[in-house]
C-alpha cells in the first residue's frame, strides 16, 4: 500500500509559503533533538494502572487469511482464555453495535506541512464510519485538547479536523503523557472504543511518562489505531552525513513506538507514504471500526494482578463440524484486576 513517492516533501513544502527547506529542517532537527534529550530524564517509579470492573470487555477483529473482514460471527465461535483458562461469554454484541472513535491528532510542525496529503483525507474514515458510530476530536502538542466531544454527526467531526492550528514552532510533542490523559477520559465510557492516532511517533514526554503509558496499555480496554505522518518527511537529505543518521534512527524509534501502542492494544500501525496511501489507510481504519466484535466475562478473580487474555476463533465446516480457521484475531493483551 505504501510506497516511497520521490520529491512528495519538496512537493508540500512548496504549498506552504514563505517557509524554506532549511528552515523546514531546522524544525525537525529540533523536534528530534528534543525527543533524545526527554529520553536522557531521570527515570521515577512507574504507576501501577488497574481496571475496577466486575467484568472484562474485549474489543475482537477477525480477518481471514486474504486480509477480508469476516462477519456474522456468532458467539459460539468465539473462546475467551484468562491466564490460560476458557471463560464463559457473559456479553456478546456483533459488529452492527455503534463504537466510539476518538481521533487525537499531532498539531506540531510535521503537520502543518502535510495536513493537505494526510489529516484531511481522514474524511474517507470519516464517510467509512456507520452512521451510529460516534467521534469525537482532539489534537495534542504539549498536552491535549478537546476539540469536539462525541457525535454521530461526522460532518461536525470533518469541521473539528479543519478548525485544528499546527504549530510552526519548537513545541514539545508530548505522545505518552497525552495519550495516558486521553485515556483518561475514556476510561469510564462503556462500549467500543477506539482511539485513531495520527502522529510522527515522536515523543518528548519524560521516560517515567512512557513506562506509565506501556503498563497502562497492556491493561486497558481502548484500541488504539496508529497513523504515522512521517512518511512523506523522509525524502529529505537536509544536513550533513552524521545527522542524516541520527534523524532516520529517531524516524525508526518513532515507528517502533507507533507499533508497539497499536500492538498492546490489539490495533494495527500504518505508515503511509504518500496521499493516494492515506486514503486507504483511512479506509481499512474505517473497516476495523466497523467490524469491531464486542465480548465480555466475568472477573475470575479480585487478586491486583495482570492477567493476560487470547481470544480464539472457529470456522464451522460441513455438518457444523469446526475447523482449523486462519484467522487473524486482533484483541486486547491483558487487563490488571482490582484487589480486594
């Protein structure tokens, strides 16, 4: 889907006026510099992030071996395994169920020279939504900012994507400590829930802000769909052979970073390249969305501790007999019960 797209950088830089290529570079640099040296900060005690539910929601998505959706799964299909062990289904709501999608956008200077190739494609996700799913908008340097509460009405959500200001300047892109607050949010909202990423991957937050983050993500119950917008940045050669270097290293730290937080919670990263690429990330983002499996069972257990979670799928072949299936199963890692 993503391929590399010679001259798309100088191609955007060239609508943006009155903004050079070294500057351009310069704000990178910077950017990049910034996110090494939140690196270097002393490191505190992570918090411990745990969940108080008398039962477990698992957000599930199967695709099959080609990649498609697959639909009117029924609930027996589906086996749930805490720590190993197979739970009873107490809850079950197919994909037609609405979901929540919350889109949380970098407002910093990588953005502001894409937001033509990147964010306002975000309208075919938008269009690709069922009616009954609700959005809502928030963008995020430093901290993040609620730009449009949940709705159904996507055309007030396209509105919130155009109202958003990139900043031009050396702001800090604070990734993990703004994702942790928009989890927060969240955290009490019941039903499907995902949040829609659209982010460099570059990350200035302290070192402790990121270890709370990947504890709290192994555990908590929101998908997390990551768009990186670095793509496109990456054509350009700006500075000597040593910095060239070091700022393709921090690309791929971004990326990895991206991964790893769609990873612990069951999403999926894209890295897109160019615009016609968007579109169709925008578009699958869409389709997971949409075909999002809702289950649930019972806590097993108030012991304070981590309990991981695998989700398994069946294929009915003839006679109603199961078969091997090859699906691919997306869901939720784990959860931290309460103790009591």
């Amino acid at each position: 889907m993503c391929t590399s797209t010679s001259g798309w950088i100088e191609i955007l830089m060239a609508s943006a006026p009155r903004v050079s290529a070294p500057l351009f570079s310069a704000i990178l640099w910077m950017l990049i510099g910034a996110a090494a040296n939140a690196q270097q900060a002393p490191v505190s005690a992570g918090q411990t992030i745990r969940v108080n539910v008398a039962r477990v929601n698992v957000g599930v998505v199967v695709t099959d071996d080609k990649g498609k959706f697959v639909e009117g799964l029924r609930r027996d299909a589906f086996h749930v395994f805490d720590n190993g062990g197979e739970q009873p289904i107490t809850e079950f709501a197919p994909i037609e169920e609405p979901g929540q999608v919350l889109l949380l956008v970098e407002a910093g200077p990588a953005a502001y020279f894409l937001q033509d190739a990147n964010l306002f494609a975000a309208d075919a996700m938008l269009k690709g939504l069922s009616a009954g799913d609700r959005v809502a908008v928030a963008r995020y340097t430093d901290a993040p900012l609620a730009l449009l509460d949940f709705t159904t009405d996507k055309e007030s959500a396209q509105a919130a994507l155009a109202s958003i200001r990139f900043n031009l300047g050396f702001a800090d892109l604070n990734l993990s400590s703004s994702l942790s607050t928009v989890l927060d949010w969240l955290d009490r909202m019941p039903g499907k829930k995902t949040i829609v990423l659209i982010s460099t991957g570059v990350d200035t937050s302290p070192p402790s802000a990121a270890a709370t983050l990947q504890a709290r993500l192994r555990v908590g119950d929101v998908r997390i769909l990551c768009v990186s917008t670095s793509g496109p940045l990456r054509n350009g050669k700006q500075g000597g052979k040593a910095k060239i270097q070091q700022t393709q290293d921090e690309f791929a730290a971004a990326d990895r970073r991206l991964q790893a937080i769609a990873e612990l919670t069951g999403g999926r990263a894209y890295f897109p390249l160019n615009g016609k690429a968007f579109q169709e990330t925008y578009k699958e983002v869409a389709e997971i969305v949409r075909h999002e499996y809702s289950l649930a069972f019972a806590l097993p257990a108030a012991d304070g501790a981590v309990h991981s979670i695998d989700v398994k799928v069946e294929r009915f072949g003839a006679a109603g007999k199961s078969a091997p299936a090859p699906y691919r199963v997306d869901h939720r890692k784990g959860y931290q019960a309460p103790k009591e």
